[in-house]
C-alpha cells in the first residue's frame, strides 16, 4: 500500500467500465424516479400557464378594443376614429351615397380615378412626398380636387399666384363669395390658416375673407378642372368637422359627385434614387439561413445548457492557515511602524539563540550574554550591547540594517564555536 | 428531455439545402420551414422510441470503508425493466470530495437484462462520502433526443484516515524490542519490571549482580529487567476550533490523528492499554478497551467521522473525562496546539489536576513556515515578518515552559515530525521507567 499524497486533486476519473451480467437477476423493483413527470409537472405549472394566457388574451382584447383601428394611422385617414382621423367626414358621405375609395399611391388613385364616372379626389399630403410632376398628375386625375392644407411646394406646382396668408383672426368669417359650398357652409370657426393671391388673378375666387384680406378656402377653375384649396386641413379632421360650416364645407366639397377618390400619399409614392440597397443585392438564402443559424444556436444551448441531474451539495471544511496571525500580526506591525517592537523580538530571538550558543541557560542574564557573546567574538562588548540592546532604530532603513546586523552577530558567534572542520595537519 | 450534439448537427445541416435550393426569398424560407418540419418530426419520433429512463432498477455494491489516499470501486447495477432496449449515459451523482470526477458512462441494456458500471472512487477528504441519486439519459435509435430523469440510489463510503505515519513503526516496534531485552544483542532492559535471571555475561551493569542468587549458584547471576507491561495510555485529541487550523496543507486534527495512531499502534505493540478520546465540548469519538487489530481498526473507524468543530475547547473537563477512562495511574498524552499564553491559559490551569494523578505529554503541531520567517530579512516587509514569527516562537515557548512547570512534558514538531517524535518520547518515557 501506498499512501497517497494529502491534499490529491481531483482527477477526471475515467467513464466508468461496463460489464454484461449474464442473468437477469429477479425481477428488481425499479428505482424510485425524483424527476416529477410530464404530467406531474403540468399538473405544477397549468395554473400559471393558464393565468398568463388569460393574462395575454385580456391584453390583447383591451387594445383592439381600445382603438386598434386607429393607433398609428396617418392623420385623415379614412378609417381612422382618432381625433384627427377623417373617418366621420368618410361615414357621411358613404351614408350619403357617395362612394368613398382609399387610394394609398397615385397609382391607386389614378386606377380609382378612372374607374368612376365623375370623380371627386381628395389630397392630403402631410409628409411633402410627391414631387412637382407627380402633384400635376394628381391635379389632372378629375375635374375636381380638393387638397388639405396645400405646402409651399403644391401652391408653387398647382397655383402659383396662391400664396400663404398668416392665420385668420378671432373672427368667425362669411363665405363672402359665390362658392356654392362656402356659401352653405355660412361661417368657418376663427384662427385658422388662410391663403392669399394677388387682386384680380384670372380663375381664383376666395372665400372666407379674414380682415387682412386673406382667405381661408381659395378655388382655381382652369381649363374645366376645378381646384379647391382648403388653407387648414384640421377642417376635415373628426374632432373639429362638427364646428360651425366645416361640414357643410366639406360635405359640399367632397359630395358634388358620386364618387370620391381618397388619396392620403404613402412613402410608396417616393421615386427610388441612388443605387440598389444592401437587401437587393443579398441572395434570397442569406435569411432564412441566418433563421436556421439562431435555430441551431438556441439547440446547441439545450445541448450544452441541459444539466446532468441536479447538483451535489456538500459540507467542506473552512480553510484556515495556521501562520495567518503571524501575517497578521506583521501586517500590523508594518503599517503601525513598530520598529522598535519588531526589532525588540528579533532581539529577544537572537539573545536566547545566542545564550544557547555560548553556553548559558535560556534565562541567563542580558549583561552576561552580551560579555560572553562579546568574549567569543572578539568584540568589544559596547558595540554587542549597542546591536543587542541599545541601538533604536529611527527609520526603516536603519532597522534592516540592525537585523542584518543582529544576523552577522549570530553567524560570527556560530563560527566562533564551531570547532574548524578537521584539515591536513601540514596545511 | 434533452437533445444531442447529432441533432444540433442535424438542423446545422439545414443550411446546404437552403443555399442550393433558395433561389428567391420565398422558395429559400420554404426550404427552411421544411427543414425544420421534418427535423422536429425526426426528434419527435427519436423521443417516442426512446426506453424510458424510470423503468431501471438499481442496485449497488460498494466497500464499507477505503483509507483515504487509495481507490475502490463502486459497482452499480442496473437492470432493464422496461419494453425497450436501453440507450443510457449514466451520471452517479457522488460527492466531489469523493472522487469520482466528472463520471458519465455510456451504457447500453437490452430489454430485461442487467449490466454492471463499475466506477473508480479516489476519496481526497477523510468522513463520509454519500451518493444520493443516479442520473440517467435514455437516447432514442436515431441518437437524437434523450430523455432523462434522476433516479433514487442512495449509497455511502467511511473514508478513513490515511494513517501515513505506519512507515515510522517497524524501527519504533524494534527500538521496543530492545527495551525488552529479547532482541539477539543481549541489550537488558532498562525498565523497572523484574523479569528473570540469567549468567553475567561481560558487559553487563555490574549493580545489576543478584548477589543472593550468585551465592546460591555459585555463578554470577544477574537480574534482567524488562519495561513494565499493562500500563494504561490515554490520548486526548483537541477537537475544538484550533484544531481546524493548516500546518503545510493539513488540518491540525489529521496530525494528531497520524500521531496518536502511531502511539496506539506502538503501545499496544508494548502490551499497553490505549484508549482514545477527541474531546471539544463534548466528546466527539472514544474507543475504550479494545486490544491489538482491533484497537487500530475501532481507532480509524473512529476518527473517519470527526471534523473540527469552531468551538472553544472545554479543557476543564478533560480530568473528568480521563477519570472516566481509567483511575489508575496512566500516561495522559493530549494532542493540541500551544499558542499564545492567553489561549492556553485554560488548559495550564487544567493541568494540575491531571499531572498530579498521571504523567501528562502535551503534544502540539508547530508551523515549519514560522521558523523559516525568522530567517528571512531581506526587506522590510520581510524584517516585520520575521519579528512577527520570533514572538510567535517566544509566546510558544513560554507556554512550552509554562507547561513544563506543571509538571507535563511538551513534545512539539512540523505535521510530519510531530508522530515519529510523540512515539520515541513514548519510548523514553517507557525505558525511564516513568510509566
């Protein structure tokens, strides 16, 4: 036998060896299972499960019921029951008779445009995204648009004699022109923006005149298209179509045929620039394999993440040195700077080693080892009192130099004792 | 349940036909809806032909006891009960300490049959090492997914102590044997135990003469003496918090355990009773009148289940517990650590009692580190060091002379010093006739 080395690290045991066992043996009893079932386990967790899916279905109910239809809609749209959605403006006219058609493009628009008989088509452009070319196409669609809150760049394209007029004043203006529909409306709510055009342009008529001469709904006749320039677009909007004339205005405006075109434009209408982007260039299996690589990563992490069976427990003893209050203790020494006291055992150390050496009992008196050491020697024995005794050291470097000296004391008292090893006699 | 590094290849493998056939987005995300289909179904399916993991039966065989430092086997047997052949990787969840490693044995059991796995434990820590359950992954055909559950397999080993100090014993039996005075050179005995007769032989201590036999023989007959024999030994062992405490990678306790069963060892050998006790607060192991093999074995037994306890050791009633042991005259050895004066102020005012009645040895570990720091003064970190280490030195011998004093005698020694050092004290004490 052998003993082993104490304190032995753990090897990596090898696999255990396996070996047949020719019989079965009587039928054993199966070992006791501490991994609870599929059932057991479903039976653990089903309230939890069944209290967050009752959780998610309320979550889910609440928001389509709590205007699903009209979160992140454009402002206008013609679905959209928000605020400032148009949906109640869109109702009417459908109520109405008034066929209503959401066209997302000019594409669309134009489709739908062409579709119908005697279109009305209704612009609104909140993003600035179709160009010059493509505002004059959509001019051309019908003999009748309305747009909603016209920018600079749709005045300058469709009417450029329209300019912007501030807004109105705290006033609510009459039609004050033969507008049919401004006329029915009567009055428009006060401090909205107008419009302005120089005195005596050709085909434009201004309505709603505010006090500085400015006009809240302008309207361009030109080769028999009639186009209608409402200054402020909230006058469609659900929250405020129901103040004063706006929906007189705009039913009037939007139902003089039986058809209107509701063109909201998108950012499909934006013309592509620049070259092809990353994902054109990219073949079409680049994603679906980046799909297959998440699969394979969260399998690798079943494969590498699924325990073994559930951990050991075990109690280890604590790991105490032995030497950790001496440690301690010159620890406390060095950051106190007790020079003297550590020097004190030092010495205390070096004088019973050296009474030892010459011959003294351990409790010799100081005064009778420091002759002896000093006999031995051949010191005087003032300088072995000073290094013994009386010698206190002021700075570090003075103490290093006491130790090293007390050292030298102890080696040249050792070397006094010794007898010399045993040499040729002639030597 | 748990999948395998095949079935991770397998979805890995997904990528080929997704890149060869994928032209467009579309075919290429129909391509790896398929895939995924059709690995799913095939782990699905491996899952269902696997044999489930519950219908094992399990059966152990293992050694009682190891002396730690050596290796045995742990048999485990199991045993298909189920209706399919087994696929297993095995897990037997010992305990670190008991080294077994990382151990995960592939297995395979046909349907009713049994199969042995035999494990190599190599115990790193003296007590009790437990086995509580085995965890087994059953794979399907495919190889694909596993199923896996822990099964009930409760299984313990006694690691006993190593008791290293054995090889010290031959020359101390021998040293006994010329005490005896039946060893071959004729050395007589220097105990006090009258033995037998004999013709002087040239040499012998002439104040050894029996001047009444010579005259009755008409030859010179000497007395020969050998060491008294049936003396009692009593070693205590301090438990208590110092003895938790490493001196070169050693719990103080395991010292004092290689060193008292190097003394009982010796003792018994020297037709001596032994009896052993580790006392803290209470007593945490006795072994009381056993002889011979059997003392060792109780002893080892014993000591396997002791630990240090963080207490303080109670030595006021250490004369109570020996008294309880034996009232005769006995050698008293208390295994313990001599430090600074104020912690062993309860055990000198403990020891009158004790060396009034028995001859007491104290027997305590010193730190090797501690002496070589007094030499070391090569900076100032270090000077600090070696003065912290002289007062170290100074504090235990004070209390060594303090202990000395009281009339008991202190044996101190580094961890593999301190058994072969307590024995030949033994056997000075024994040859002075001091028992």
């Amino acid at each position: 036998m052998t003993p082993a080395p104490r304190g032995a690290t753990v090897q990596a045991a090898a696999p255990a060896t396996v070996t047949p066992v020719s019989a079965a043996g009587p039928s054993t009893e199966n070992a006791i299972a501490l991994t609870p079932t599929l059932r057991a386990t479903g039976r653990r967790v089903r309230f939890w499960v069944l209290a967050g899916a009752g959780a998610l279905l309320v979550a889910i109910v609440a928001t389509l019921l709590a205007g699903g239809t009209s979160a992140g809609k454009p402002p206008l749209a013609a679905d959209s029951a928000a605020q400032p959605g148009g949906r109640a403006l869109v109702e009417v006219l459908q109520h109405e008779g008034v066929s209503v058609t959401v066209a997302d493009t000019l594409a669309e628009a134009r489709t739908a445009a062409g579709r119908a008989e005697n279109p009305t088509v209704f612009f609104f452009d909140e993003g600035g995204l179709l160009t010059a070319d493509r505002l004059t196409a959509m001019a051309g669609l019908a003999p009748r648009t309305v747009v909603a809150g016209p920018d600079f760049l749709l005045l300058q394209t469709l009417a450029p004699e329209v300019g912007f007029g501030g807004v109105a004043d705290k006033k609510a203006a009459p039609a004050g022109c033969s507008v049919p529909a401004a006329v029915k409306a009567g009055t428009l709510p006060p401090g909205e923006r107008t419009l302005t055009f120089p005195a005596g342009s050709a085909g434009l008529t201004g309505c709603f005149t505010s006090a500085t001469g400015a006009f809240s709904v302008v309207e361009r006749v030109a080769s028999g298209r009639t186009l209608t320039l409402v200054a402020d677009d909230s006058l469609f909007s659900n929250d405020r179509i129901a103040l004063a004339g706006n929906a007189a205005l705009a039913l009037n405006l939007l139902g003089a045929g039986d058809e209107v075109v509701w063109y909201l434009p998108t950012i499909a209408d934006v013309e592509r620039t620049g070259p092809p982007s990353l994902g054109e260039l990219t073949p079409g299996w680049v994603t679906p394999t980046l799909v297959i690589l998440v699969f394979v990563t969260l399998a690798a992490m079943i494969w590498r993440g699924r325990r073994f069976g559930p951990l050991v427990a075990e109690n280890l003893p604590v790991t105490v040195r032995a030497s950790e209050t001496m440690e301690g203790r010159a620890r406390l020494y060095a950051r106190s700077g007790a020079r003297l006291r550590a020097l004190d055992a030092l010495r205390v150390g070096a004088v019973q080693r050296l009474a030892g050496q010459v011959g003294l009992s351990r409790l010799a008196n100081l005064d009778d080892v420091i002759q002896a050491v000093a006999r031995v020697t051949d010191r005087p024995s003032g300088e072995v009192r000073s290094v013994l005794v009386d010698r206190v050291p002021a700075t570090d470097a003075e103490l290093v130099a006491l130790s090293d000296r007390l050292q030298e004391l102890e080696r040249a008292t050792s070397r006094a004792i010794t007898p010399p090893p045993p040499g040729r006699m002639d030597s | 349940m748990t999948l395998t590094g095949r079935f991770v290849a397998l979805v890995a493998l997904g990528v080929v036909p997704i890149v060869l056939l994928g032209r467009t987005p579309g075919t290429a995300a129909a391509v790896l809806g398929l895939w995924l289909l059709t690995v799913l179904a095939l782990g699905i399916l491996d899952l269902s032909l696997a044999g489930s993991p519950r219908a094992i039966g399990l059966a152990r065989n293992l050694p009682a006891r190891v002396r730690l430092g050596e290796s045995v086997t742990s048999d485990l047997y199991l045993s298909n009960t189920g209706t399919r052949d087994l696929r297993l990787v095995l897990r037997d969840a010992w305990q670190p300490s008991a080294g077994a490693g990382n151990n995960r044995t592939p297995l395979t059991v046909p349907r009713g049959e049994r199969r042995l796995a035999s494990l190599t434990l190599t115990p790193i820590r003296r007590g009790e090492r437990r086995v509580e359950q085995v965890t087994v992954r059953s794979s399907g055909p495919l190889g694909l997914w596993a199923r896996q559950a822990t099964l009930l397999a409760p299984g313990r080993i006694r690691v006993l102590p190593p008791f290293n100090a054995r090889k010290h014993l031959p020359s101390r039996i021998t040293r006994l044997k010329e005490l005896d005075g039946r060893t071959s050179l004729l050395v007589r005995g220097q105990g006090t135990e009258f033995d037998s007769l004999r013709e002087y032989v040239r040499g012998d201590d002439v104040r050894s003469i029996d001047w009444r036999a010579t005259a009755r023989r008409g030859d010179t007959m000497v007395r020969t003496w050998r060491p008294e024999r049936d003396r009692r030994v009593v070693i205590v062992v301090d438990s208590g918090r110092t003895s938790a405490a490493r001196v070169d990678d050693e719990p103080r306790l395991d010292t004092a355990f290689e060193a008292s069963l190097l003394l009982a060892a010796l003792a018994s050998k020297a037709g001596d009773r032994v009896d052993f006790i580790a006392y803290d607060r209470r007593t945490r192991g006795r072994v009381q009148g056993a002889q011979g093999a059997e003392l060792l074995s109780r002893m080892v037994d014993t000591m396997a289940m002791i630990e240090p306890e963080l207490i303080e050791t109670d030595w006021s009633s250490v004369p109570g517990q020996v008294r309880q042991v034996t009232t005769q005259r006995a050698l008293v050895v208390l295994i313990t650590s001599i430090d600074a004066a104020g912690a062993s102020s309860a055990l000198l005012s403990m020891l009158p009692q004790l060396t009034r009645h028995h001859t007491v040895v104290v027997a305590s570990v010193t730190d090797p580190t501690t002496l070589q720091a007094t030499r070391e003064r090569g900076n100032r970190e270090e000077i600090y060091r070696a003065a912290a280490a002289e007062r170290a030195l100074l504090d235990v011998a004070r209390v060594s002379a303090a202990i000395r004093q009281q009339g008991a005698d202190v044996v101190t020694g580094a961890p593999a010093d301190l058994p072969p050092d307590l024995a030949d004290r033994y056997i000075a004490l024994k040859s002075a006739g001091r028992l």
